[in-house]
C-alpha cells in the first residue's frame, strides 16, 4: 500500500501518495479496495496523478469498472487533484464529473481539504 490512513471528518480514508504505481488496469483498481477494506477504511483517495490516460478516457471504461466496483464493495473513491484540462476537452468527461459530484459515491476534488469539508 502506497499510502496513509486519515480521519476525514470522523471517517478513515486510505490517502494515496502521489507517488506510486499508476492505477492502469481493474487488477489495479482491485488491489487499492482490498488495501482500502484491509484498513477498514470507507473512503480512496486517489491523486490524478496516479492515473493512468486511459482512466480519465470513459470510452476505455476502466474508470466505470473501478468505481463501480469500489461502490459495490462500499468503498466511496475521491479523485483528488485538477482535472479542468481533461474535462474542458472531453463533455462525457465533463458530464461525469459533474454528476459524480452531486452523488455520495465518487467526488471529483481539487485538493484534501475539499475532500474534508465535504466529508463534514
């Protein structure tokens, strides 16, 4: 596990560094929930930086089998960092965030202390 556990708020959430190995496969994705359940944590937060391209490309899919499996296992995932260059050239991606931000789930954040004041 290539991070810390955190209470946010008064939940444990696994925060990742930034530096570490890029979530580019569902084995990835799989391996950083089981870290995340191993710690009993309810929360992921991901840096942008530990992204792969193809995460952020919806039409790969690989950002809808992870997240969904992290809700499936009750684990909500935030995606911390600036994804404004992604989302300005790409409206499904855009649409997605968007609407990941008004649900419970997933929440796209610009930074840790957003994530907190949320979590509030």
């Amino acid at each position: 596990m290539a991070g810390a556990i955190e209470t946010l708020g008064e939940l444990r959430v696994l925060v990742l560094d930034r530096d570490g190995p890029i979530l580019a496969t569902e084995r990835d994705g799989t391996d950083l929930i089981g870290d995340a359940m191993g710690e009993d944590a309810r929360w992921l937060a991901i840096p942008v930086e530990r992204l792969s391209e193809d995460f952020l490309k919806l039409s790969t899919g690989l950002a809808g089998t992870i997240l969904q499996k992290a809700v499936n296992y009750r684990i909500n995932v935030a995606i911390v960092g600036d994804v404004s260059a992604k989302t300005a050239a790409s409206k499904p991606l855009n649409d997605f965030v968007g609407e990941s931000n008004r649900g419970r789930h997933v929440w796209f954040v610009r930074d840790l202390d957003e994530l907190r004041a949320r979590l509030d």
